[in-house]
C-alpha cells in the first residue's frame, strides 16, 4: 500500500495507548484527517517537534478507505509556531485558531482556501507588530465563517430584507446569540430574538474592507483589543450556532 505525502497543518493530538498519539491535522490536498503516531511520545521519534501545534509539515502516512483513522508514518518539519509561544496572547490566538478548524471543518473534505487562510494568518502572527493577534484572529474568523458557508449577509435585515445602508442613512444593526444573521431596529423587537447586540457601522465597514485585501493591508493600522469586538463576538455566534456548541477558546482569547 503506497504512503501519501501532504504538505499539512497539525491541529491537534490526544494521547493514546502508553506511548502513541492520535494526531488531528489539516491537508492541502485532502482535507482534514485524523491518524496514529504510533511511538510518538518516546524521546526518539519519527516526528520529532513536528506534531507541535499549527505546525506546518510535510505529513507521510498510509490511507485505507475501510478506516477512519489513517497510520502516520513521519512527518517533515517546514514551519514552527515555537517562536509566538513566548507571547501569551498569540499562544492563546494558536488555540484559537485550531478550533475553530477543528470544529467548522468536516472531515476528508478538501479545503485548500481555508488551510491557504490559516497559512497567512500564522504568517502575519509572526511578523509581529502592535494589534497583530486581535487583528489575526477578527480576518481569521471572517473568512472561516464565509468559508464555512454560514456568513450572512451584512447589509440586509434577515427578518424584514431592508437594506441597512440605504441612501438616506445607515441603519443600526443587531444581533442574538440564538439568531443568525442581522436585523433593523424594527425587527429588533418584533422579531423574539431574547437579547441583541448591536454591530456597529464602523465594524461592518472593517468586515467589508477584510474581504477585499489581505490581513496585513485590511482596516486600521492601530488594532487594539476593542477594535470590531462586536464583529468578533457576531462571528462567533454564527460559528457556536452552526456548530451547536459553545467554543472553549473564547472567552480565554478575550481576556487575554
């Protein structure tokens, strides 16, 4: 049985018997996989520091189509995150990161745009800078979510189908955490949506320009934990609902 060899990303390990690991990661070319490191946890390997989270490696394994689990045979170091593992906030982002894949992404499904994503994301996180984590993980999570399929649209009451930004002015826009979607201030209270929170004009316009540049060139230079919060927090309601479970990482990456 021929070994394929994929440029992947680790996403996460769990241990398994006394010295293997159940290794989750993100192919190029096939999608998410889960597999066995067998020896894995012994001082001396075949994967070495590789398995490390977010990891970028050149995975060797054997695939069987009446298994779902495949046999990992090593793996190639190209690019560590070691470096980020100082910062707590960034290490905290890393978290992130690998959830948010581990949960949106179905398994064995090719995804070469979001593992393409998650490759520019860690870039800009190592390029260091001011705001770079609260801006990494806001593009992150837009483009994981319209990735997803699950992004509504940010210009149109779901309820009522107004246009937000009308010639005559631009209207507020709201949100709920058992909603998706946006809705007008008159749908806000006639619509059963419990509580709301609204995404301001200026968030939607970050949310605009992120999907049209890349992460380093998108909204504004002097990114702080409170710039798009609301746009943060609507994207993570789209996720939990799609996905219907709370993320773990959340609340940890705010207060970092």
């Amino acid at each position: 049985m021929p070994a394929r060899v994929s440029e992947a990303i680790v996403l996460a390990t769990y241990p398994f018997k006394e010295s293997d690991l159940v290794v989750s990661f993100l192919t190029r070319d096939q999608g998410k996989l889960r597999g066995v490191a067998k020896r894995a946890r012994r001082p001396k390997s075949n994967f070495g520091s590789g398995l490390e989270r977010l990891s970028q490696v050149r995975m060797s394994y054997f695939q069987r189509e009446t298994r779902e689990l495949v046999n990992l045979d090593s793996c190639e170091l190209i690019q560590s995150q070691f470096g980020l593992l100082g910062d707590y906030g960034a290490a905290v982002a890393l978290d992130y990161l690998a959830e948010i894949t581990e949960q949106l992404l179905p398994p064995a499904e090719p995804s070469e745009r979001h593992f393409r994503l998650l490759l520019a994301v860690l870039e800009h996180l190592r390029s260091g800078g001011e705001g770079k984590v609260w801006r990494a993980v806001t593009y992150f999570s837009l483009w994981a979510v319209r990735l997803a399929g699950i992004l509504p649209e940010l210009h149109v009451c779901l309820a009522c189908g107004n246009w937000l930004d009308n010639p005559e002015g631009r209207e507020p826009a709201f949100f709920s955490r058992y909603r998706t979607g946006l809705y007008c201030g008159h749908c806000r209270g006639t619509a059963e949506l419990g509580r709301t929170w609204e995404l301001s004009t200026t968030s939607r316009d970050i949310a605009k320009e992120m999907l049209q540049k890349p992460v380093g060139e998108a909204a504004p230079a002097d990114w702080r934990r409170e710039t798009a919060a609301d746009l943060r927090q609507f994207l993570v309601r789209q996720i939990e609902h799609h996905i219907e479970r709370r993320l773990i990482t959340v609340p940890t990456l705010e207060a970092a």
